[in-house]
C-alpha cells in the first residue's frame, strides 16, 4: 500500500534547552496546513520565538519538523529555508540598498553566487513588489522607509524566495494599527493564493481571534491547545496562561474580542 506523505507542517517531539534551562519541553504540534494562517499565542517566556526559531532549523533542538512528509530536520540551514522560511522579529539594520536591489539579493540567495540579475528577475520581483502593494518604493533605498514600510519589504523579500512555509516572528510588534492590518491582510491573501503555510508569533490576542485561522496556544514550554482561534482562547484557557480574568464577546458587527475583567 502506497501512503500520501502528511501535508502540511508537523513538530515532531521537539525540545530546546537554553544552558540546563528547558524552554520547550517534548513538543509535538501540527499540522500546519497550507493556505491557513496560524497564531503561535501565549505569555513572555513561553517558548514562542523559540519554538518558530527551532522549527526554521535556528536553534539545537531534538526531534523533527516535517513539511509534507519532507523531514526537514536532515536538509543544511540553506536548503531547509528554500522550504521552510524563517523572518526574525528585528529585521537587519537597513542598508543602503534599493527596494529593488534588496530584492533581486534576496531572490539570488538560493541560486548561484555573483550571478546578474535579468530582465525576468526583475519582472518577478517588481510584481512580488506590486502584491505587497509597495512597487511605488522601488527605487527607495531600505534605510529611508517606515517601519512598516521596511517590514512590507522585508515580506516582499521573503515571498520572493517562494518558500512554502513562512515563519515570521512577531511581524507586527513594532507596527502602527493602520500598518499591523495592512500586513495582516497581506498575509491572508498571500497565503490563500500561493497556498503557504505561514505561522506567526502574536501578542494582539483579538487580532489572532479575527484574522487568523489557526492557534497555537504555549504555555510552560508545552502547547496547552491548538485550533480555531475561538475554541482556544476560551475564558479558562486566558485565565491558566495569561493569569487574568477575560471573556470573548461577540460585536454587532460579528467581530469578537476579548474583555478583561481583571487580573489574578
């Protein structure tokens, strides 16, 4: 009998030890599928970078991490991050590069060293550009845009490289409202289009109540719940990890948010 590797994104037994410290402690978790968002939620200190870090191939870790049957886990950091793409939380100081440049480097990153870019590679990368709606910046050198602006091109970037998983670790911490939705609504579009698995670190629970499909709730290096967003950050599971009293209503507008009560 003939059997379909599993697709999406699977953690296998994962553990990390920082020093004699356990961070995460025998961690399985999954699938990831593809096409959906997934919130990677819970408290500071609760292994949530840390768990994105060690699936992207960034930390020793025991276990495995499979994508679509693909054992990750074996493949050199290169050629992991063809498949499995990892975006820290801060971004490399910008250099003076243009939009375009950086992205022509990032779209060689995985082909030959010192090759020249061709017309076809910067037709790719002017659309990729124009999908994250910032083609208009092209010519901007990296050092001279917004912070939002920076993190629209350093997703553009990614995209680029066209992963098929994309790990990006709290991409809206250091965003304004109006720049945390634009990114958020590109992250649905893209990944529902190029049919990615993309795992976010979040901190805003009401956004990953709304806007992601998927969440993965840490707590104490171990995964406390996974699932609909609704389904787990329920008024028990808020209360066990983040120690305040909440409860999830429901706007008029058939939005939901969470209500704090207070703490203890």
């Amino acid at each position: 009998m003939t059997h379909t590797p599993a697709e999406g994104l699977h953690v296998h037994k994962l553990s990390v030890h920082y020093g004699r410290k356990p961070v995460l402690n025998n961690v399985s978790a999954g699938p990831f599928p593809h096409g959906k968002v997934c919130a990677v939620l819970g408290p500071n200190g609760s292994g949530k970078s840390t768990l994105l870090r060690a699936m992207g191939g960034l930390l020793r870790a025991t276990g495995s991490v499979t994508l679509d049957g693909t054992d990750l886990s074996s493949l050199p950091l290169a050629q992991r991050a063809q498949h499995c793409l990892y975006l820290p939380q801060a971004l490399p100081e910008p250099v003076r590069l243009s939009v375009l440049d950086a992205m022509l480097a990032a779209r060689h990153a995985t082909g030959k060293q010192g090759r020249t870019s061709t017309i076809e590679d910067i037709d790719a990368a002017m659309a990729c550009l124009h999908d994250v709606g910032i083609a208009h910046l092209a010519t901007q050198s990296l050092h001279e845009l917004s912070g939002g602006q920076r993190q629209l091109a350093g997703l553009a970037q990614a995209l680029g490289r066209k992963p098929r998983a994309l790990l990006l670790d709290e991409p809206l911490s250091a965003l304004d409202p109006y720049y945390q939705q634009t990114v958020m609504a590109l992250l649905q579009r893209e990944t529902a289009q190029r049919n990615l698995v993309t795992i976010l670190v979040l901190h805003d629970l009401n956004i990953a109540l709304n806007q992601c499909d998927l969440a993965c709730l840490l707590h104490n290096g171990q995964i406390l719940a996974y699932g609909k967003p609704a389904d787990v950050l329920t008024s028990d599971h808020l209360r066990t990890v983040y120690r305040i009293h909440a409860q999830v209503d429901e706007g008029q507008n058939g939005q939901r948010f969470i209500s704090t009560t207070g703490v203890g």
